[in-house]
C-alpha cells in the first residue's frame, strides 16, 4: 500500500481541522527543587533542562505518563515521555493534554515531529530558553473534529504504529546496551591471563588479581584468561570460535616500553585540513570518529606540509593523551590503512611489534585504565605522558593468539559499534523507519476535507506500516 493510499483510508474522508496547541492543552512549569533534595538513590526522577533526569528525590508533582520539554539550558526544546511518577523542576514543562479531544501519545508524537523546530526558537544571551508560546502556537492536525470518539480512534492508530516502531528501538538500544556490557567483560577477561592454560605470569601478578568482574547477583567473577568457551561467549557469530588445546600458552608480561617506543605527534591545526592530499589523524578526532581501528582518515593536509610532521606507519597505534576526563585519557586507535598519516599534537605514535588490533583492544581493558590512573596530571584539562605510558605493564601472548583475540573480539566490536553492520545500524534504520512515519502520518492536508499530501507515495524499502488491530469505522 502506498503512502497516499494508506493515509486516505485513515481518514476514510473525514474532515481534519488545525488547531493551536493551546486549544487543546494546558501546559506548565515546574517548581524549583532545592539541590539539597536531590540524590542518587530517591523514589523519583526529577528532570529539570536536560536530556535526561538531574538525579533522584523522595517527593513528585506529577504522575506518570507525561509529555515534558527542556525549558532552559542547551537542550531547551528537547521533547522526552516520562512512564513514571517524577518531580517536574523549574526550567521543565509538562504537557497536559485534553484527553476527550486529543490523545495523549499523539501529542507526544508530533511534539518530537516540531522537536528541531522547538529547539531552533531558543532565545537568551546567557542559559538559552524556550518561550511556553513557542508551544502552544503550534498547529496540530484534529482529524474528524466534529465525532470525537472517531477522532481518538484515527489518532490511537497514528500512535500504535508509531509506538510499534520507538518500542523496537527501545528493545534494540537495551539489547546493545547488554551486548556493549558483555563485550566489555569478555574482552577484559580474555586478556586476562592468570590461569592455565596459560603460564604464570613474570611480572605483575598482583596487579591483575584485581580485576574482578560482577555477575548479575553483584558477586564478582575472578577473571581469568582463555578458559572462557564458546558456550559461555552465547553467541551464535562465535561458532568457530576454537578453543586453545591442553598444554601451557606461553605468556610473557612487559611494559609497553619493552614492547615499543612513543613518538609525539606535530603540530596540526583543524584550518590546515584540505579536502585532499595527505591523510591525517587529530586528536580529537580519536575521541569524536574513530573506533578501536581505522583504515582511513577523517581528514587530509597539504603533501608539502604532511613533509615536516610525524606520521604513523601502517600498524601503529595513534593515542589521544589528552581529554576533560579519565577514562579518555589515552584512548587509542590501530591504523591499519596502506599509507603513512600524519599525526597531530597532544596525540603520541606508539611503534610496536604486537598485533595492532589486540594493543588498541588492551588500551579499553579495566587492566589498561587501572595502570593508567596514577600518571593522569592536570585540573581541567588532563593528560599522561610518553614516559608514564611506558611504564604500564601488558601481557604478550604469541602473534598466532593475538590474531585468535583479536578475531573473537572484531566480531563483538561489529556487533556493538559498527554502523554499517550490528545493532547500532539497525536502531539507525529503526529511528529513520520511526521518523519517516512519523512525518508521514502527520501530514495531513490543510484543506478542509482530505485528500493527502504529494511526494508521500510510497512507503520506503526498509519495512512496511505494522497492520492494524482493527477498523477504525465502527
């Protein structure tokens, strides 16, 4: 069924009227909220100007099911559904709609339509904020104005298909949320290697007796190496996963120093960026674009240029050595492309002789960032030095198992972080699937009696509209 054709049985020719949002809606402030009120561990999520909740508190002033907008701050105009009870803080405001005239998802659904619209009307020198009649001037499309029970019967089938698509996203963000959770742990524990098969470490054994992972039940996991089988990895992409034969796999424990040797990046600046030429990595393009490996660069300098500076040979690490906080500190990716790049400065070149996907795959370990914490220096803008990079301690198998982790730990890493392949493509067609229909079925014509709207003929590739539950013509 076509776009035009779908939204022509919706409306079985029925009249749809425009009416200003604040026909139909009361919408309020919250109340302020004193810091001291607020904590990690109370009943009830208290939102104020952000994307999310500000933290927790014992007290609500509103029940569940409730559209609430970003009111002040960067996010001003940010449109969120709250299942719970929660405390509404002053810079957020909360829909209440008339619930004999208009659903009470619809609103929300075509509030997150005019959401880029919301946020593009902040206004302030200082905090943005958004004005309550940036709202309630909207126009929102009242299909079969004049027989309200029909109304809510064409706007609830608006929102069960719309439902159908956020509730699949919802299920697919939690299921990457688990699978980013369990990549974590395995790859931790696979280059943990305290137990046989493997030989007793000659260096640092103490150190790794640290990392315990926690069960479900809160209780910890003593980590060990490559006693881990396919069976307890769960899942199906692992199927040739082959376990290591009896007999010890030599280990040895060295400092990245032993290992290789650090080179500081040169100076690159973002206005030296052409739109060819000389690949280049900045750093922080590690922390915004590049994942555990790269074979091509985000950006290109002038080949002349690209002469003077330090470059990264194929199989190097390039390491970001500064950031706002801890845990980025040190982030690294494996360039694993065909040509030497240039590397920017606050960024070192780590020359080594391991397999480069396993040495970026140890700079994301527990064990990597515990070591690392000690040599962190700086207030607001915290870095590690060569020097102290040096000194941390890491377990070198032979290349054979290297290539043995790193294949186990590629297929994880695709699954959870690619975007061509694994979970976050499929929530990135899903929120386009989701937008799509969205905007679709609010399109309704201006005129007063409907026809539908040109170029929304044909649904796209990606998935049909979910079949109805039943007619909306009872």
């Amino acid at each position: 069924m076509s776009g035009r054709e779908f939204l022509q049985k919706l409306l079985d020719g029925e009249r749809v009227e425009w009416k200003a949002l604040g026909e139909i809606i009361q919408l309020e402030k919250g109340r302020q909220l004193n810091k001291d009120l607020l904590s990690s561990s109370g009943r009830y999520p208290a939102y104020n100007g952000g994307m999310s909740y500000s933290g927790f508190t014992d007290s609500y002033n509103y029940s569940e099911n409730k559209t609430i907008i970003s009111q002040g701050g960067a996010s001003a105009g940010f449109v969120n559904f709250v299942t719970t009870k929660f405390y509404a803080n002053a810079h957020c405001y909360v829909v209440l709609p008339d619930t004999e005239v208009v659903d009470n998802r619809y609103i929300y659904h075509f509030l997150k339509l005019n959401e880029e619209r919301l946020t593009s009307c902040q206004h302030g020198a200082g905090i943005p904020a958004l004005r309550a009649s940036e709202i309630t001037s909207l126009k929102i499309p009242i299909p079969c104005p004049d027989n309200p029970k029909k109304s809510l019967a064409i706007q609830a089938e608006i929102v069960r298909i719309l439902d159908a698509f956020t509730e699949l996203t919802a299920e697919l963000t939690a299921e990457l949320t688990a699978r980013k959770k369990q990549y974590a742990y395995y790859r931790d524990r696979l280059l943990t290697f305290t137990t046989p098969p493997y030989g007793h470490p000659s260096k640092g054994g103490e150190l790794f007796s640290l990392f315990g992972h926690p069960s479900e039940g809160g209780e910890l996991f003593t980590p060990y190496g490559h006693s881990v089988e396919e069976r307890e990895l769960n899942s199906p992409s692992l199927k040739g996963w082959q376990a290591q034969p009896d007999g010890v796999v030599p280990v040895e424990w060295k400092t990245l120093g032993e290992v290789g040797h650090f080179i500081r990046g040169s100076g690159i600046q973002k206005s030296d960026f052409k739109a060819s030429g000389v690949g280049c990595i900045h750093y922080g393009q590690i922390h915004t674009h590049y994942g555990t490996w790269t074979t091509e660069t985000k950006s290109f300098i002038d080949p002349e240029f690209a002469n003077r500076l330090k470059k990264a040979k194929p199989g190097d690490l390039v390491i970001a050595t500064t950031s706002e906080d801890d845990d980025a500190v040190a982030k690294a990716v494996a360039w694993i492309g065909t040509e030497d790049v240039a590397v920017s400065t606050d960024a070192y070149i780590f020359r080594h002789t391991a397999n480069p996907k396993y040495m970026s795959y140890f700079f994301q370990t527990d064990m990597f960032q515990e070591q690392k914490k000690p040599y962190i220096t700086g207030t607001k803008v915290r870095r590690i030095s060569g020097d102290n990079l040096a000194k941390i301690l890491i377990p070198i198998p032979p290349l054979a198992e290297q290539e043995r982790i790193v294949a186990i730990l590629d297929q994880f890493d695709a699954l959870t972080n690619s975007l061509t392949e694994g979970l976050p493509r499929e929530i990135e067609l899903r929120q386009k699937q989701y937008a799509y229909y969205r905007d679709l079925l609010f399109s309704f014509p201006k005129a007063s009696f409907g026809g539908v709207p040109e170029g929304r003929d044909q649904f796209p590739s990606f998935g049909g509209v979910p079949e109805g539950r039943g007619g909306l013509n009872a």
